[in-house]
C-alpha cells in the first residue's frame, strides 16, 4: 500500500527475491461501482470485493470450522515493525500487526476463499455520502472500548484525522487531508494540527448521536474505502503522547502490546475490553502472539520445514518462500498441504525517465527488447507470478488485458522490433543507464536485461544502487537514471490510486513516486476527471482506456509481473491464510490446532 511507497511500500518476497519493496501498496484494498452513485462505491468485481451491509458489518465475526481459543502462535520476520502509530503506518508490513491492534471506521471482512467485503468497523455499516460524494457520515458502534475500558469516542475518531495534520507524522497516507482542505500537495498549510487546541472545520461530530461527518473539499465516491487504511485508525485523544505513541499504542483491537525490544522481539496478549459483538472481522483465537525480528526467509523457512518445538505453531509475518526453497515446498505433498498463496496487489515494472529518454519510439524500443522471461526464470520460473503488460493490476476495478508492445507472445524479447525502432529515430548504440536495488537476485536480473539491451543495439551501463538508499536516490528528479526498477501496489483497488501516484504531473518532486516524470496534459486530464465519476464500473472503463492510451503513445514503463507469493508455516498452525490486500499470513484468522 507502501516505501508500503516509502509512503507506502509492500515487501516484497517473490519466489525469488526475497529482501525487496514493493512501493505503495496498499494500506487497503478497495473498489466501487454499483447502480447508486449518490451512494458512493457499492460494488467491486475485479477483486471479488463487495460492499457489505449493516448486518454484515455486525459481530461477530464468522466462526471458522475447526478452530478453538486459545495457545500461543509465533510470527518470525527479518525486521521488526518500523512504526505501530496508526497515523505513521503506511507500509503493508505494519498494518499486519495493525490488524490485530487498531480499528478503522471501515475495514475488510475476508472470507476462507478471499472473497472481501467492506464493511463497518468500528462504524455501523460502510458510510451514508450525500452532496455529490462530497459529504460523507458514520456512526459510531455502541460497545467499543480501549485497552483501558475507557469509551472509544467520536472525538477519538476525529482526533486520528486531526494529529494526521501534526508536523510529526510524515510518514502516512494523506488522501483524506486533501479531501478535506482542497489544498492539494499543500494540505499542511490549511490545517496545523489539534495539539494548538483547534479543530478541522471539515470534521462534525455529534457526541449524542455519535456520528462523524466528513465535509469534503472534492468529490471522493471511495473514500468509503478510504478510510480503511491504518493512516486512518481511531487514536484516543487522553492517551495520546504524540511523538512517544509510536513505541506504546493504546490498542482498541483484540490484543495489546505486552513487551516489545526493539528488532528483537514483541509479545501481544488479549486485550480483555475488545468486544468481538463489536467486530465483524476479527476471529482473534489465539490466547497471544510472540513475534520474533531477524529471522532471515531462507533460515525462517527451513525452520518451517523442520518444523520442531514451538516452530511447529510459527507463521512467516511477510516474507514467502524464497526462490532457494521453493521447488521443495511444492514437490514435497506434505510440505505443500502448509502452504497457501496469492498475487500481489500491484504491479512491478520498470519507469522510464521520460525526462531523460525523451524518444516516444526508443522507449517504445526498450519495452520490446526487456527480457521478461529470462528475469521470471530467476525470480523462480512460473510460480513467482505473470507477465504483466498493463499498468493496473488484475484485482483494479475495471482493468482491461491488452499487450501493445506483444510482451506476453514474445516474453523473451524482441530485438528486432527494438532496432526498428532505434534506426526510425536515429538512436542506434543510444546509451540506457539502468539502476536497480543491489540484492543478490537482481544482481542476476542485471545480466540478462545488460544482454538484451546489447542484442537489440543498445549501450546499457549498469548502475547497482545501495538497497537502503535506492528509493531516496531514483525519487530526485535530478537522477541520472534512464530506467529504474520499481514497483506499485494501490491504497485500494481502484485506479486512481495506480495511476495518480505514478503519472500525474503534480505527482512529480523529490521523495515522490511519478519516478518516469511522466507529465502530458491528457493525462492530467484524464486523471481528474476519472477521479470524480460516481460510478465505478463506468469509471474503471474509463481508467481502463487511460491506462491503454498512456501505454501507447507514452511509453512511460516496462511492466514486468503481477507477482506470486508463497507461505509455509508450522503443523499446528490452523486458518492460515493470504491477506489479499496486504499479501501477508492474515493473523487474525490463526489458531493453533488441538
């Protein structure tokens, strides 16, 4: 959702890498459509999303057959969260233990096939819009309580959305603060926060009623979805320590932080105020969690194919199977009934600095000569995912396949397409510098995209960048990078939150992620008028042909893969199941086997 986007970068653990990010991604999954577009998004069928209603969103949560309370489950990551602030919480791997702590107004209710509705959490039902989408009312459950028994308010709602504004959180999502303001990138200017005593105009809430009301700037027939993303978690406003929340969250979820020692371990107990009449989506079986950091994927997963002393009741957090393992997990009949997997959200690809490469027909030249099946072979061959030729994702409302660019006959590449290309603009021998994340796995990629781009007559220069540093290094708009590995994965599943983020021209600056500096009227155009429309299903047609039109006359990516992941965990570990939106083991759905 994540980088989960520095903002928000999903981590990714492809059958073959094992140690990468996925940028954005999502905080959420999420969609629209439906006959009643007054009403705000309705229904989503490319990823088998709904929008549930006022009983579905009404405790508790379905039970699952087999399952029994109780026992203690253990999570094993190389890293530890980075922040448990919901506010700070952006990247996919936090809203995991996320899941298990905080409460949003809306969230995902996501049954054993992974077939996902979005339902009210701590709100009654998924939101009343009025005024064109543009006013948008909850009310609050009757029984919330956090950790301390105290009532989980209206004003706590509220002051989550306020404190987003605080000069200290940087690191969140920020839809909703610019819904609210009108002010765009410059959302902080209109809004300093309620530490100063004051409130957001935009927010009305009735205490007797106990409703919210969002007033927005700008018409959002989603934010319905919006809402579900951590960045949006209820906060209380008289246990609230600002900076010092981030390392000891008040927890309104089914468990609370008992210990954490930072990237070494952290240990969550019941939380005894959590209602489960309260919560439509939370089994929470388990008696706790014991969470273990620095545990890398390949020791993790022969720790999981042991499977010995408490290891046999351990899950992976985040982090799949890695490509070393990976035939073993799925030859082997026994290893394999451990196992459950999913595609990713979002989509990698390859930018290119339209900035830089400024020849429609040499990026168009660079997409044919990419090689895509040599790269899946390194990644782990067919299991680690699908070739990609769209921008958007297969689980994006709307999303039509096409293959402009004949990517997916003719995976392998095609040089002579490319030098076409290159002799028609004049451009033979033109030099390509391609930076990447230095990691063992795309330090082989390297050699086959250096080989290809020489068959099909270019000069690449091979450019490895420090991992740590690679998103802050291809995020200045100064870089000196023709093409850059990289990756997206949307807040929810609708295209605005693909295609704003990568394309929009006000989506360009240092620290943000339009890396191909892609600026074209049209699709700025394009971009705000999409945005607005209240159905959508007819606004994922509209997305649909503007993610073709970009692809064709502007070149601005090489799509590479929807990606696969696959989890192994212990014997005795029952309901382990892929997150569809956060491509993580779902925990709340865990329960140890008698």
């Amino acid at each position: 959702m994540s980088l989960s986007r520095r903002n928000f970068v999903i981590a990714t653990s492809v059958a073959a890498a094992g140690t990468t990010v996925l940028s954005a991604c999502s905080s959420g999954n999420g969609g629209g459509g439906g006959s009643s577009p007054s009403g705000g998004a309705t229904e989503y069928t490319g990823a088998k999303v709904t929008v549930g209603t006022k009983a579905d969103s009404t405790g508790p949560a379905p039970e699952i057959s087999g399952a029994k309370k109780g026992g203690t489950i253990y999570g094993l990551a190389p890293d530890d969260f980075s922040h448990l602030d919901p506010q700070r919480i952006y990247y996919a791997y936090n809203s995991t233990v996320a899941l298990l702590l905080h409460r949003c107004l809306t969230g995902y209710k996501i049954d054993s096939s992974g077939k996902q509705k979005l339902v009210g959490d701590l709100a009654t039902d998924t939101g009343k819009a009025s005024n064109g989408n543009k006013t948008w009312t909850f009310t609050l459950k009757d029984g919330l309580k956090w950790e301390d028994g105290s009532e989980l308010t209206v004003e706590d709602v509220r002051h989550a959305f306020e404190r987003s504004f605080a000069k200290f959180i940087t690191e969140g999502a920020n839809y909703a603060q610019m819904a609210l303001t009108g002010a765009g990138g410059k959302w902080r200017d209109a809004y300093e926060g309620p530490y100063g005593g004051k409130h957001l105009d935009a927010i009305v809430i009735d205490k007797a009623k106990k409703t919210i009301t969002f007033n927005l700037k700008e018409a959002k027939p989603d934010f319905n979805f919006t809402l579900a993303m951590h960045s949006y978690a209820a906060v209380p406003v008289k246990l609230d320590t600002k900076e010092k929340y981030d390392k000891n969250p008040v927890a309104c979820g089914p468990y609370k932080i008992k210990n954490h020692t930072t990237d070494k371990s952290m240990t969550l107990t019941r939380n005894k105020n959590w209602d489960p009449a309260t919560d439509s989506i939370r089994n929470a079986y388990p008696d706790g969690f014991e969470f273990t950091f620095g545990v890398e994927t390949l020791d993790g997963t022969d720790r999981f194919i042991a499977d010995q002393g408490n290891d046999q009741f351990a899950v992976s957090i985040y982090k799949g199977v890695p490509a070393e393992r990976i035939q073993k997990v799925l030859t082997d009949p026994e290893l394999k009934k451990r196992t459950f997997n999913g595609l990713l959200t979002g989509t990698y690809y390859y930018a290119i600095n339209t900035k830089r490469v400024t020849d429609l027909k040499v990026r168009q030249a660079i997409i044919h000569a990419w090689p895509l099946e040599q790269i899946r072979k390194i990644y782990g061959g067919p299991s680690s995912g699908d070739f990609a030729s769209t921008i958007l994702s297969p689980d994006i409302i709307g999303r039509e396949k096409f293959d402009v660019y004949g990517k997916l006959k003719k995976p392998a590449g095609d040089p002579a397409a490319a030098k076409k290309l290159l002799k028609e603009a004049g451009k033979e021998g033109q030099k390509i510098v391609y930076a990447f994340p230095q990691d063992p796995t795309y330090n082989k990629t390297k050699v086959v995209i250096e080989n290809a781009l020489k068959a099909a007559g270019f000069t690449p220069v091979i450019k490895p960048v420090d991992s740590t540093s690679y998103y802050d290094q291809i995020q200045q708009i100064d870089n000196n990078y023709d093409v850059m590995w990289f990756g997206w994965s949307p807040d929810w599943p609708t295209a605005y939150t693909m295609i704003q983020p990568l394309f929009d021209g006000d989506a360009i600056g240092n620290g943000m992620n339009n890396v191909s500096q892609t600026n074209v009227s049209w699709i700025n155009e394009g971009i705000k008028k999409n945005a607005v429309i209240a159905d959508q299903q007819t606004a994922g047609k509209a997305w649909a042909a503007l993610d073709k039109r970009i692809m064709t006359e502007v070149a601005p990516i090489i799509p590479e893969m929807y990606q696969r992941r696959y989890y192994v965990h212990g014997s005795k570990v029952g309901g382990a199941q892929f997150d569809p939106n956060f491509s993580a083991t779902l925990l709340y759905k865990t329960f140890v086997k008698a």
